[in-house]
C-alpha cells in the first residue's frame, strides 16, 4: 500500500510578517543593485546632494578608507537627532532604521526639501540594512555652540546609542559624516566601481555649480576634485571632444525653465536645465537627472525633451517649405544625432524601482516639452542659418529610415493574405516600432483606435472569449475566424516549440493583450496567452507578447500647497491604497480626494486610454517570457488549467491556492 504524501500545514502560523530592516535583508535586489555596494553608498551620497541642491551645502568629501569603509561627509545643516514628536526615538535613528521614513514626503511649502531625489523615504535605511557597521556623526548649530553628535549601528541594530556634546570649539561647523562598511554577503563583489564612483560624483558637481566635490583615497593620500561654474554646457562640451571630433552642426542649444507661482499646471520650481548638440557623425552622448539623481536608463523627462525637439524643428521645416515631397518626419529622426544633458526638477518624481534608473512621473513628459520646444523654436527663427543646417541632417535621417523600410517591404510583398478588415492597421512598416493592440470589445476598440497613434501602433478588436485553443489542433486553428485574424495580422503562421518558425514575415514587434483590469478581462488575457503559447510559442521566445496593463482605478485630487490639481492612476487595490497614503502624507483631508472605477476599457475616453495605457512614455507594458518556468513545466501547468479532462487537477490546486487570490466581487 502505497504512503500518502504528508499536506504541508497551511494555517495561521504559515503567515510571517516581515518587521525593521528584516525586507531589506531577505530581499536586498528589490531595494538597491546588488552587482556591488556603489547603489547604498550613493544614497549617502544623494542625502548630501539634496542639502546642496537647497543651497545648504558647498562641499561634499567622499573618502574610500584603507578599511574597505566608505566615509561621505557634507557641510550641510546635519540630520535632525532630536526626539521624534510621533515616534518618540532619535530622529537620525528613525532615518537609518525606518522604511519609508524621512523629511522627503513633505513637498508643501515649507517642507525641508521642495526638490529631492529621494522620495520613497527607504533610502539610507537600505544602505544600514546591507552592511555590517554604520557610523554617523552630525554636527548641528545650537545657540551655546555646536552640538555633536554620534551614533553607531551594527547589521541595521543600533550598538552605541547617539551620544551627544557641545563642541565650542567647531561653534561654526555643521554637517553630516556617515562612514559606511558594506557587508559583502549580499553583493556579488565587494569592489565598488571607481569608473562609475568618478563619473557619479563628477556629475554632482556639473549639477551643483559652485559646489566642490572631492573623492579621496585613504590608502594612498591623493584626491580628485571637481568644481564646476559653467554647469552643463562645459560638461557635454569635454564629453563630445572625448567621444568625437568635437564638431557640432550649430552652436550648442541650452537653457532653462522653471515654473513661477502662478504657472498653470506645474508646481512653483518645476522646470528644467538643457544643453543639446547635434553632430553628423561619433558617439552620442545623452546624461538625464532627476532632482540630481542620474536616470541612466531615461525616462518621461527624455520623453519631454525628445517631444519638444521634435516640435521645434518639425515646425520650423514646415515654416520654411524644407520637406521633401514624400518624406514625413519623424521624431526619432530628429533625435538620432542629439546629444544632451538634462536636468530636471519635478516636485514629486515617480521612479521605475526604488534604484531610481529611470523616471516614471507622466507630468515630467509635458513639463520638459513645455518648457523645451518654444525656446528650440524661438532659437532656430533667430539663426536661420544653422536651423537650415539641422533641418538638412534631420531629412537625412528621415530619408535613410525610409529607405531601409523600403527594402524591408519588398521582401514582404509577395504572398501576403488579405489583412482582416477589422483590423485598422498603422502607417510604419518598421518593426522595431510597430505595435499591434488585441483589444477587448468594439466599444474599446473605438477608444484605442482614437486615441492611438497611428503611425505606429495598429488595433484589432475581438469580438468576445477567444476559443480555448489548448486542445485544438494546428490544422483546425483557422476554423475560428477570431484566431484566423490574429494569425494573418501578425503576418507568423501556427507553429510548435519544435519548430523553427518563419518571423520574417512578422508585421509588429510588439504583440499587446489589452482587455479590462477585471475577472473577465484577466479570462481573455489567459485565452489569449494560450493561444500564443501552444502555437505562436517562437513569439513569446522572441520578446514579441505583450500585456498592457490599464488602470482600475481613478484618484482624482485638489490643489495642495505647491502642487496642483492631479489625476492618478492605480493599476489595483494595492496602488490605490498607496496614492491614499501618499495624498495623507502631504496633508490632505480623508475625503478630500475622490475615486472612480473603470468597470472596462470602454469607459475610458481616448485621451485617457492613450496616456495610461498605450502612449509608450507614459504607459507599463508588461513583457510576457517564461521567467523561471522552463518550457515543460509551463506547459504542464497550462495543460492543468486549461485542459480539458483537468478537472479534478484544477479543483485540487484551487483548493490548495485558494486562499492567495484576491476575489474582486
């Protein structure tokens, strides 16, 4: 008689809740790079970045001790050690110990920090998580002198409680020095980049005009400085002469703007500082901040500068009758052969992830082309000559890239089947850029087909549950006119994992799944990947399948000390809860705000389709890949939940998993 397998308990007991520093530790890739410690050693570092940026810091000193220790030291006001009012504990303990704690939540006037980078308040607290000891002294200025101050931890726990004197002697001194020994088990590699930590910190000091930034090295004695008074324009002028000729086609094109008190739509300072060149040939160079945080991986502030650019010059062509007949720009055009360094200043930035690579705040994409494309334009009408020369580079660009398109269409114009005609298709042929949206129902379908744009992205709308495909043969596909449109759109033929399939004939490169955020829209969602996963499998493999992921929920909310009236989207309920919280934390009133549900994409008007779910600056696409899952045990999973004769299997594993799922009733 065969043993039956033990159940394991599921019960009360089974549910850990996680307290302190202890997500950090289990989790540390959720919080920080972990490739090595550079990412919790520039969170000291930006702390003393944000106290410079409210013109509270001259000098910032990042020494790498003979210890492995990293000690970062500024002149600023010093970290608040008093007694927490709420808390009731050292205000500098609650900093470095607290998740989601710090003085960057409070954007109202008078708030300690209007403009920061760090804003999801779990910042230095990582950096304490992750190492082994942490030392921090503050000196702050107090009537009788100055007060100094000490405080030691050990693994995120706090070994030597904060100490405290008056220090006569330093009656002028105030600042912060946190010297930091990462603990190496939760980096890859203990060595901290010193091509990154240079450029780092050289870029603080191109930022911070006027503020002396050094790097020292504890074991040799010698230093780097940097200082500069001529910002950006002297910061992209020595990186063009490292990565090219030196030659630009105009004269570089800077400038800046911020928003006064009484600008429409924007918070009082939010704005931003630009230097762009244009060079026909070399590298590119392209450097984005945030707020002083460097965005490597961009963001809808390069989104705004690309769309202003494009704007400008696009105008000023047309004004001056340049375009060739037949060639259409577009704004990738103008952008190939920039080179740029942009600053922004957003009042509340939105990060992809708490390492802050990339900016996700949709306001950023409007207020840097506000501010951008009037300037370019006013610009280019003042130096006709050189607005003829970029606009000269720019057809060339244009022209190149239809050719290319050209060449592509000619190996695809033979046998081509006759395209569904529900499908209303884009302009591009370029399948780098074009994107085809499976939209749930006609009534969408009219919103995406408005508020696309057509030049790339194409819609096909499905009339109803795609049929369960699991079972059904390769043969058979073509019997259900649904999946027949599917097929002939995307221009690939039903295929198996065994296969090597034709993609040339691939129209989009991007697949996306837009249903509702519902029950019935995740039902199509999973119909849809079933489909694409027994017989379109090469496209999954080739990064093609997309999700797009549109909002549950609308927060709709006032005016509120420097920031104005604001739409917010949540994808769920756990994104709504999170703006609530927020909307508290800058002192607005329960109530205050209101909340609307999208019960379907139907209910969404074009414009707002469009900026929440298929405008790519603005937008979350969620690519789909078989993650950890190898191919077997994704298909022996899709045969449980979809396969006919599974009934039983199904019940089981719902019974089991039940109680992980969140009823939306």
């Amino acid at each position: 008689m065969a043993t039956k397998k033990p159940v394991s308990d599921y019960s009360e007991s089974s549910i850990r809740v996680l307290k302190g520093l202890e997500p950090v530790k289990q989790r540390p890739g959720m919080y920080t790079r972990t490739e090595n410690p550079l990412h919790i050693i520039q969170e000291v570092i930006d702390n003393a970045a944000d106290e410079a940026l409210g013109g509270n810091c001259n000098n910032i000193i990042v020494t790498q001790n003979a210890d492995g220790s990293v000690t970062v030291e500024d002149d600023g006001r010093g970290i608040p050690v008093g007694l927490h009012p709420e808390e009731g504990v050292p205000t500098v303990e609650i900093v470095f110990t607290r998740l989601h704690a710090g003085g960057k939540f409070d954007k109202g006037s008078g708030g300690a920090y209007a403009f920061s980078g760090g804003l999801h308040g779990v910042g230095v607290s990582v950096t304490n998580a992750l190492s082994k000891r942490l030392e921090i002294t503050v000196w702050r200025k107090e009537p009788n002198g100055t007060g100094l101050h000490h405080l030691v931890f050990e693994n995120g726990d706090v070994s030597a409680p904060l100490t405290s004197v008056v220090a006569p002697r330093d009656a002028k001194k105030s600042g912060t020095r946190v010297t930091v020994w990462p603990d190496a088990k939760y980096f890859d590699s203990a060595a901290i980049s010193q091509t990154e930590l240079q450029r780092l910190l050289r870029s603080k000091a191109v930022l911070l005009p006027g503020v002396t930034v050094t790097l020292a090295n504890g074991k040799t004695g010698e230093s780097q400085t940097w200082q500069y008074n001529d910002g950006l324009r002297g910061y992209l002028t020595e990186a063009l002469a490292q990565s090219t000729d030196g030659e630009t086609l105009i004269p570089l094109f800077e400038g800046e703007q911020f928003a006064g008190p009484d600008a429409e739509g924007f918070a009082e300072g939010e704005g931003a500082s630009w230097v762009v060149a244009w060079t026909e040939q070399g590298a590119i160079v392209r450097e984005s901040y945030v707020n002083l945080i460097p965005t490597p991986n961009g963001g809808t502030h390069e989104s705004g500068l690309r769309d202003g650019l494009y704007g400008a010059v696009k105008n000023f062509v047309e004004m001056h009758s340049l375009l060739p007949k037949g060639v259409k720009l577009l704004p990738e055009d103008v952008f190939a052969r920039a080179s740029f360094v942009l600053s922004a200043k957003v009042l509340d930035p939105q990060f992809q992830g708490q390492i802050k690579e990339r900016l996700n705040s949709r306001d950023a994409v409007r207020l840097v082309s506000t501010y951008s494309k009037p300037a370019l334009e006013l610009w280019l009408n003042h130096h006709v000559d050189y607005g003829k020369k970029l606009a000269e580079l720019v057809i060339k660009q244009a022209q190149s890239r239809l050719r290319s398109a050209q060449k592509v269409e000619k190996k695809k114009s033979s046998g081509v089947a006759v395209l569904p005609g529900k499908l209303t298709d884009c302009e591009s042929t370029d399948v780098e850029r074009t994107e085809l949206f499976l939209v749930e129902g006609d009534s969408a379908g009219g919103s995406a087909k408005m508020g696309r744009d057509k030049e790339f992205q194409a819609i096909l709308p499905l009339r109803g549950k795609v049929l369960n495909s699991w079972e059904t043969d390769k043969d058979r596909l073509f019997a259900n006119n649904e999946i027949h449109d599917i097929s002939v759109a995307i221009g690939v033929d039903p295929h198996t994992p065994n296969d090597t399939p034709d993609l040339s004939g691939l129209r989009y490169g991007k697949i996306c799944i837009l249903s509702d955020a519902d029950v019935d829209g995740s039902h199509i969602q999973v119909l849809l990947l079933t489909l694409f996963f027994k017989h379109f499998p090469g496209l999954i493999a080739n990064g093609n399948i997309c999700i797009a992921r549109p909002p549950l929920y609308r927060v709709d909310a006032p005016a509120r000390g420097k920031k104005p009236i604001q739409k917010l989207y949540a994808l769920d309920d756990g994104e709504l809860t999170a703006i609530e919280d927020k909307l508290r934390k800058d002192g607005l009133k329960e109530g205050a705000w209101s909340i609307s549900r999208f019960k379907g994409l139907g209910e969404m008007n074009a414009e707002q389709l469009w900026e929440t779910t298929m405008n790519p600056d603005t937008r979350r696409l969620l690519p789909v890949s078989l993650g950890s899952y190898g191919l077997h045990e994704s298909a022996a999973r899709f045969n449980m939940l979809m396969g006919k004769g599974e009934a039983a299997a199904r019940r089981a594993w719902i019974e089991e998993h039940g109680n992980e799922a969140e009823a939306d009733i």
